[in-house]
C-alpha cells in the first residue's frame, strides 16, 4: 500500500521506464461508456489526460510521481500507478590546475583540484 494523499492509501503497482523512452498503460475499465482521464497526484504542474490510455512519450524525469485513472462511473473508482523514471547520473565536472611559483631560491608546485 502507498499512502496517496492525506490518510488515502491504495494498492499500487510500479512501472520503471528509461528516461527519454516511451510509457504506455491502460486504466482497467468495465464499461467503455464511462468517462475516464488520468491525472498527476500530488503535482506542483498541472497534468490531465482523458482517455482509458496514459501515453507518455520520450518521457524525461519530470514525469516521475503517481498518476490516477480516475473512472466516472456510479462508483466513480480509481486505479493509481506510480511511474520511476531511471536516468543515469549527472556527470562530474573535474577541473584541475597546477600553479608553479617560485620566490628567490625556493619554488614550489600546487595543484588545485576540484570535483
């Protein structure tokens, strides 16, 4: 069980998809009459599709979170998922400087490195 929203907690299943690859999934419903869209919970952006089909194209990190398929039937029920969208790490920026100073006789050799 996941805990979706303020005490709501629901069975869910997770999907993993690379970044920059497509998802698909389909609501599960009885009745193809019914009104049915997905949404984005717990989103700061604001996400909506209608549809039995949440299609997710070169999906980028942003898309990570929980989604509900929300069917407007007399039960009005909803199937949550949760999409984990895996990227590879961001690269370290390696900068490395050597500083050869001398002063009268004596020199010295200092190397700056950051990462």
């Amino acid at each position: 069980n996941l805990l979706i929203s303020h005490g709501i907690e629901a069975e869910v299943t997770t999907y993993t998809v690379p970044e920059g690859g497509d998802f698909h999934h389909v609501c599960m419903v009885n009745d193809t009459m019914d009104t049915v869209f997905w949404t984005k919970i717990n989103s700061s952006e604001s996400f909506y599709m209608t549809g039995i089909n949440l299609d997710i194209l070169n999906i980028s990190r942003g898309a990570s979170g929980i989604y509900g398929c929300l069917i407007m039937n007399t039960n009005s029920t909803v199937e949550y998922i949760v999409v984990d969208v895996q990227y590879p790490p961001r690269p370290k920026y390696d900068y490395q400087r050597t500083l050869t100073s001398s002063v009268g006789h004596s020199s010295g050799v200092f190397t700056l490195h950051v990462s």
